[in-house]
C-alpha cells in the first residue's frame, strides 16, 4: 500500500467522490500484456473514467483501489489459469502492473480486469517458448515514431490481423509538446494517444515489448542533457516526471519502476533455442552530441573514442550477452539508425549526429566486437528515422568490399512523416551498402523466423480503409551475414 492512501473497495467510491458515482467506466484506456517469458508475462491496465481530466489523475480519487485480474485457457473464462488482485494507487496513476507466473510455454492466454462490477475488455496474450525449444518458427512485428499530430493509426489495424507472437515497440510512442512539462502533462498526453482505437486493440492482441527513444521525453535528448540545453535540474525533473508516466502507461515490469530520473529499460527476452533480443536503451545513458545535431558536416568531435551510445556499464552487459548467446538468431533492438550515412553527394561528410553515426568508437566497438566473437547470426533492427532502410553493417565502411557482419532493418513509422527523404534519396550513390530506401510510406514491420531463414516484410498502410500490403520483402540465410531480397 503506498503511503497516505487508503485501500478501498470499489463499491464505496461513490462515498468518496461527492456522494456521486464514477463519472464513466474506468478502463477507458483499455489493456496490454508484455515482457513475454515461457512461464508468464506482466498485465496492464489503467483506471481513468475521465482520461484527459486537468488533474491528470484520470478521474480517480486520491484513493487505492482493489483490481482483481485473472487470465484464462479460454476466451469464455472457463478455464482459469491463474488469478489475482493488485492495487491500484493515486501515485502510479492507478495503473497497474501484475506479474503473472505459472503459465505454460509457447501457448495463447485471454485476461481481463475487474473494479468492483465493472469488468474491462478481453485481451490475448502469448508466453514465450521454453527454454531449449527451438523447433517452431516465430513471428513477431516492430513499430515506432507514432506521432499524434501526423495522422491516426490505421497501421495498428493491419497488424492485429497478422499472425503475430508479440510486438516490438523501438520507441517515439508520444511525442512531447512545447507545453509538456509535469507530471500531468505527461499522463494527459499518454492518454490522448491511449485514445487511438487501432493502437487499443494492437496491445490487447499481442504482448509488447517496449522501450522509448527521446520523444516520450524531449526530442534528441542525451543523458542528462536536453536539446535546448537548459539546466541540467530542471530537465532531470521533467525526465523524471516523463519516464514515471511512460511506466504509468506501458505494460513493463515492476522492476522497470523508475527511480527519481532513471529506470533500467534495456533487457534481454529469449524466444527458445531460436532467438534472443537484446533491447537497449540508447538515451539515458549517451555522451551528449557532438555540435551539429542532426544533418550536419560530420564534427570531429563524433569521433572521440571516449563517445558512447549506451553507457560502458550497458556496453559489457550486450558484449557479454553476445559471447554467451548459444541462440540461432542474435538481435539487437535498438532506437537509431546503425549504419553510416553520409548525406553528401561528391565531397565532403554530412551526418546525422543523433544517429549511431555521431557515436562513430562506439559502433566500431559493437561491429569490432561481432567481427571478433562471431555471435550467430546477428541482426539489427531499429526505428527513429521514419522510413525503410535495408543496410549491410560493414567492417569498414569506407571499403564496399569489406565483410558484411550483420543485417540492419530500419523500420519506418506508424504515422511520423520523413520531410528529408529528398536528402536521403539524393544520397544514396554515396552509401553502397544501404541495400534499399523508402521514406514515403507508413506502416511497421514484420519478421519470420525459423533455423534457416530469416524473412523480413515491410507493410505499409496507404489509407486508413487499405489493408496492409507488403512494401518489399528481405531475408537472412543462417550463417550467411547480410540481406538478400526476398
């Protein structure tokens, strides 16, 4: 129970509210499930009758408030697997996170919420395969760059017609305003976007796991350090206030609770004997970029060997990962693009320093790494940038000729434009080893896997009464480093 608050049952709130009812039913922002593991996963929901109230508290009292869960073999709730009740407190928005043990591997769950009489809407979620399983394939899709303002989500309603095992969420989930500054604010704003009817019903049809990139925070954002460089006080409050609200409103784990500023979000789910993902957290802990954010001619300062992108305690935490792995797949889900891009045509370097470009020692550390340990198949898949990109991560950039040591798919966004692409387009003669571009379409993508290849499918949305359609199609061999299309 925190503490100050009482823990009542919902049957009495009308006594606690002015004598009168709830002003709505109380899962207005629907349930998600996510971080899949073979014996269980975490299950969210959050009670706000009045979602965009003022106070940001949802229109709730300032009261705990008894949810009972329960997740099921059936649809109907015949079957019960597990149930039981969680609190939900005033100072977590009365979100709630309930950790769920002792499911079975590889298999499809329903589960729903309870207040008092009011009863949410059914969600499905999936475990994970079992340790030392490795027989059947796997299919999951990724995501990011959602911004409000830039159009609805009719991507999210051609994913949940995939036949998918869980989502990846790489990042830009809200997108921060001019205004965006407390608390409230940033409950108020994960609230609109939660409004979104499509993106609803994608986290009640599959797990999802998540991380942020800067929007849910400040854009370009790094470290300590915000992008109008304002007091470094100031901004670790409005981070702190941001990365509650992200917890408050994403389906993560008690042990993701941020404490004052900071919360751990890189981790590492394993998918059986076939793959592993290794997300990371690529913000709270890079140097600060060099001068020229963005496109700009590449800063000598992007070279300094001392320039991280993850911090060296996170570093050693995917080396070492990496080593170990004894998984077929080795993933690296990650925020910004990865590969080298060089915005110049003819001479000179132009760069985008907010990108792994601006980090150039710690990518080599990453690629130098790969090069050496030979983790097996290695895979990239980022976010951030709004469009398509299919990229061979070389050992040496400045030769074509050199080995190839993994695939990078970036994927493009759920609605964010791309006003470069013209740049990007006009450029790319100078990037051999960006193997295919799009920066005109909106949609997400989706990846199949088994032992011997893995195929990877950008679906794009033309309109939010088209269907999802495949944009273009790639594959990784086992064993054989870089993409081929399809």
């Amino acid at each position: 129970m925190a503490a100050g608050f009482l823990l009542v049952p919902v049957a009495t709130l009308p006594k606690l509210c002015g004598g009168s009812s709830l002003s709505g039913p109380p899962f207005t922002l629907g349930l998600a499930s996510g971080d899949p593991r073979p014996d269980g996963v975490v299950l969210w929901t959050r009670l706000a009758p009045e979602p965009l109230n003022a106070s940001g508290g949802g229109g709730m009292p300032q009261v705990e408030v008894p949810v009972r869960w329960e997740i099921a073999h059936d649809e109907g709730f015949q079957r019960i697997a597990r149930r039981g009740t969680a609190s939900a407190a005033p100072d977590l928005a009365h979100s709630v996170h309930a950790e769920v043990e002792g499911l079975e591997p590889a298999r499809w769950y329903y589960y729903r919420f309870k207040a008092g009489e009011e009863i949410s809407p059914t969600g499905r979620t999936k475990t994970a395969p079992a340790p030392g399983s490795g027989d059947s394939g796997l299919s999951f899709a990724y995501a990011s760059c959602q911004d409000w303002q830039d159009g609805h989500y009719p991507s999210y309603g051609g994913m949940v017609r995939e036949d998918l095992d869980f989502v990846v969420h790489l990042g830009d989930y809200i997108y921060e305003r001019k205004d965006t500054r407390t608390l409230e604010d940033f409950r108020n704003l994960h609230a609109l976007y939660k409004s979104a009817p499509e993106l609803r019903e994608a986290h009640a049809s599959f797990p999802f796991i998540a991380v942020f990139d800067d929007h849910e925070v400040d854009n370009d954002w790094a470290g300590e350090t915000s992008e109008k460089d304002e007091p470094s006080d100031e901004f670790l409050k409005l981070r702190e206030a941001a990365l509650q609200a992200y917890y408050e409103h994403m389906p993560l784990r008690p042990s993701a609770m941020p404490r004052g500023p900071r919360m751990r979000i890189h981790r590492r789910h394993a998918f059986g004997e076939l793959a592993e993902f290794n997300v990371l957290d690529t913000r709270q802990h890079r140097t600060d970029q060099a001068d020229g954010r963005l496109i700009a001619l590449r800063q000598p300062a992007s070279r300094d060997e001392t320039r991280t992108m993850t911090g060296s305690r996170q570093e050693k935490w995917l080396f070492d990962g990496l080593a170990r792995s004894e998984k077929r797949w080795n993933v690296i889900a990650q925020q910004t693009m990865m590969a080298r891009y060089d915005y110049q045509p003819g001479e000179g370097e132009r760069i985008n320093h907010d990108q792994w470009d601006g980090y150039t020692a710690a990518r080599d550390r990453l690629l130098d790494f790969v090069g050496r340990s030979r983790p097996s198949n290695p895979l990239v898949i980022s976010g951030d940038w709004h469009a398509s990109f299919v990229n061979d991560l070389k050992a040496d950039f400045d030769n074509p000729d050199s080995e190839t040591l993994a695939a990078e798919f970036v994927g493009t966004s759920i609605s964010s434009g791309c006003p470069w692409a013209g740049q990007v387009q006009a450029a790319l003669s100078e990037n051999p080893h960006v193997r295919f571009f799009d920066g005109d379409h909106r949609g997400y993508v989706r990846c199949t896997v088994d032992k011997r290849l893995w195929r990877t499918d950008y679906r794009i949305v033309e309109n939010p009464e088209a269907p999802a359609t495949t944009l273009t199609s790639w594959m990784v061999e086992d064993g054989h480093p870089g993409a081929q299309p399809a």
